[in-house]
C-alpha cells in the first residue's frame, strides 16, 4: 500500500512539473497585456506636444525606450524633478531615451514659456484633458513609467528610475562597418 501510495505521489509531483514547464513554455511567446502595471504592455496613446505635434507612443517601440512623467507646475514635487529629468535628457536621449511629460493641468501657452525660460528639450505633452492619466490610474504626481524597446512597464514610482535602470533598457548599439565579428561582412 506504501509503495502504491509513493508511486502515485510520484506520478502526480511529475504531471505537475510537466504541467508547468509547457505552461511556462507556451507563455514564452506571448506578448503580455495591455494595461498600467509594471510587467504590462503600456496602453498606447496619441498626445500633442506643446508645438502641436503629434506623439504616439507605439511609434517609439523597437527604437527607444520611454520615460513617461506626469506632472504639471504646481506640483513642487514635479517642479524640483525638472532638473534631473533635464540632466537624464542630455545623458541618454541620443542613446535611445525619449521623454514624455505628460502635463495633466496647465495651458500649452504657459508651458512654452515655462519650459523656454528654464531651457527644457524634452518633449512636454498636453494631457490637460486628464484622459491618460485616468487610463494609466495615475493618483499622484509626479509619477514616472518606464517602457522598455518592447513596450512593456518595467518601472512605476513617483520617483524617477535609476540611471542603472534606463541604461539596461537602452538600445544596444550597433556593429559599425562589420567590426567586432573578426572584420567580415
């Protein structure tokens, strides 16, 4: 009766495993959900930009990776983030880091002039609307969400990721004229 009883145990801690390596296996392939989490696809959205040119986030996969900040001026948390989100800009955008700031309160008019004043280049979006923070859950700011090459969540804080971070999610650059594999081409 034992050995009955530690056969079947057996059997089922095996089926078990088996179970679990093609579920894990068969998820491999998948592209994860769409949604605001990190580990989620970030929901894709079309913002204009206080120029009036269009941005959709999708447009950016494969190529660069996305620090999403919301925020607006009145924020003295957002205000006193301005100068590391400027030194990031500067440190990563050529390396493959585009900035959103998704401004949830004030006019483009008074964004143009604040973001000239204070010498901001990276990209200031108009969601004055408040729809994508509502679709992104956004309860607090400034919140930061950084989107990997492949468009999913891989950071959420009110903080801004760490620099180690973004550069693990940065393209890799590319071989120039075939160097690096022994000069052939």
């Amino acid at each position: 009766m034992r050995k009955i009883a530690t056969g079947l145990v057996l059997l089922a801690t095996a089926a078990l495993v088996y179970g679990l390596v093609a579920l894990q296996a068969a998820s491999k392939g998948k592209k994860p959900k769409e949604g605001s989490k990190v580990g989620e696809t970030a929901f894709d959205f079309t913002l204009e930009d206080i120029n009036g040119a269009e941005h959709t986030l999708s447009d950016y996969r494969e190529e660069k990776a996305v620090l999403l900040v919301f925020w607006y001026l009145g924020c003295p948390h957002c205000v006193r983030e301005i100068p590391a989100l400027k030194k990031l800009h500067k440190e990563y955008a050529s390396k493959g880091l585009k900035i959103l700031a998704l401004n949830v309160y004030d006019s483009r008019e008074k964004l143009k002039k604040y973001a000239e004043k204070n010498g901001i280049e990276y990209t200031i979006l108009d969601d004055s609307s408040q729809e994508i923070l509502r679709k992104y859950g956004v309860v607090g700011v400034p919140t930061n969400i950084l989107v990997d090459l492949k468009g999913v969540i891989r950071y959420r804080n009110s903080q801004a990721p760490s620099e180690k971070l973004i550069k693990s999610l940065l393209p890799k650059p590319k071989e120039k004229d075939g160097k690096g594999d022994g000069g052939k081409k």
